[in-house]
C-alpha cells in the first residue's frame, strides 16, 4: 500500500512539475499568445499550479532602480496622435503610473 501511494505520489508530482513548466514556457510568450494560450487552460489547472510565482520571475524584466526607462510610443487619448517617452528626456520631468484607474 505504502508502495503504490509513494508510486501515485510521484507520478502527481512529476505531472505537477510538467504543467508548471509548460505555464511558466507560456508566460514568457508575447502578450497576444499568451493570452490564447490561457484562454485554452482549464482553471482547475491554474488553482493547482503557483501561477504568480511563476508570473513574478517570468516577467520580471532586467531593470534596476534608477535605470532608463525603456522608449515606448503611445496615442494620446483621443488617438489623434502619438506621444514617444524619449522625446521627453532632458525636457522635462515624466513621471510613468502603471495601473487602473476604474
């Protein structure tokens, strides 16, 4: 008995270890495929797996404090143009906010 719960115990665990690995693979994919590749996952699958760890050293980038921030182009609101961080730098201040304001 001890025997095949020690067998089924491993056999988990090693499908266990696969999963993470196979997530961890998705999270390092771009955004659009990441996401249809999650829209594919059954969520009892991400209950059991330990997605924001995954997610944290996934993408958590190579900046450091006090490093550049990198150049990105953006619209403006209205989408009647487009704002470059770069044509900013040295004129003024630029203070980036990340998050929802809803």
């Amino acid at each position: 008995m001890k025997r095949k719960l020690a067998k089924t115990g491993a056999v988990l665990a090693g499908i266990w270890v696969v999963l993470s690995g196979a997530a961890y693979w998705a999270m390092l994919q771009p955004p659009d495929r990441f996401g249809q590749i999650m829209a594919r996952t059954p969520l009892p699958i991400m209950i059991v797996l330990p997605f924001e760890t995954l997610w944290k050293q996934a993408r958590k980038g190579s900046l450091a404090q006090g490093d550049a921030a990198p150049d990105f182009r953006l619209p403006v609101v209205d989408h009647s143009a487009t704002v470059q961080l770069s044509s900013y730098r040295g004129v003024r201040p630029v203070v980036l906010v990340f998050g929802s304001y809803t």
